[in-house]
C-alpha cells in the first residue's frame, strides 16, 4: 500500500493536536483520582463511587477553564488545514 506522505502528516497533526488538548484535563482527572485513592487509604473507606465524582468536577472545571486554549489551537489547526487544502 502506498500511502500519501500530505494525509500521514495530516493525521499525525490531528493525532497530535488531540493529544496536547486532552492531556491537561486527563492529568487532572489523574492526580485528583491519587489524592482521593490516598485519602481513602489514610481513612479506610473504601467505598468506589467516591473517586467518581470529585474527578468528573474537577475535569469539568479544569475543561471549562482551558476552553479558550482549547478553542485557540482548534482554530489554528482548522486554519492550516484549510490553507492545505487552497
């Protein structure tokens, strides 16, 4: 099979771009689930539906505060691929 060089870059950018917007909102949901997962250690409640909540508010909040980044490097990409394309 040959491959287009242009569309493998493209979808390595796409690849790429998905990467950098996820990875702050997937750190948070992280570290929050290690500081919950240490406090329920410390107190002994190991009940599951505890680390639930608290990670979807903080990567709820932490996805509302990076949406103009987010917005930003979406319009970027939009842009250069539409430059491509013309």
């Amino acid at each position: 099979m040959n491959y287009d060089e242009a569309t493998l870059t493209l979808v390595r950018d796409a690849l790429l771009m998905s990467l950098k917007i996820a990875a702050p909102i997937l750190a948070a949901g992280v570290a929050i689930g290690l500081i919950v997962s240490i406090l329920q250690s410390v107190t002994s409640i190991q009940d599951q539906t505890i680390t639930f909540v608290p990670k979807i508010v903080v990567m709820v909040l932490v996805a509302a505060i990076l949406l103009p980044w987010i917005t930003m490097r979406l319009v970027e990409f939009a842009a250069a691929l539409f430059r491509l394309a013309g």
